[in-house]
C-alpha cells in the first residue's frame, strides 16, 4: 500500500462500496480519505486512520488490467 492508491471497501463490511484514497502511511496506521460519507457504527466521516490490519480487512486493491486493442 502506498500514498495516492485507491482500494474498494470489501463486500459485508462497513465499507462496501466505497472507495478510499490513501493519504498517508504510518508503521502501523493508514490514514485514509473516502469518495462520500461513511457511517461506521453510527458515526459519519468522510476520512478515518485505522491500523493497518483493519485496512487489509476492510479494503482490497482492485488491479485493473490493460488489454491490447488489436
């Protein structure tokens, strides 16, 4: 993971269906910023720092794969 990634909210989770932008990253935190408002148990925030053990639960990098055109 590194600063200016992008990673979508795993599905049954808090955060699915979201993506988040990754602002910063700590030796045990990730600072992260999100594309709207997510209510996580009961508290609205558009950003959040979570350690990065939760972020790898909640988030997955989606790689997206160029194909040739012709």
């Amino acid at each position: 993971m590194r600063t200016g990634e992008v990673w979508h909210g795993r599905t049954a989770t808090p955060y699915e269906g979201v993506s988040a932008t990754i602002d910063d990253v700590t030796t045990r935190n990730v600072i992260l910023s999100y594309d709207r408002v997510v209510d996580v148990n009961g508290v609205q925030t558009i950003g959040e720092v979570m350690t990065q053990k939760k972020f790898n639960r909640m988030f997955e990098q989606i790689v997206y794969e160029q194909g040739e055109l012709f």
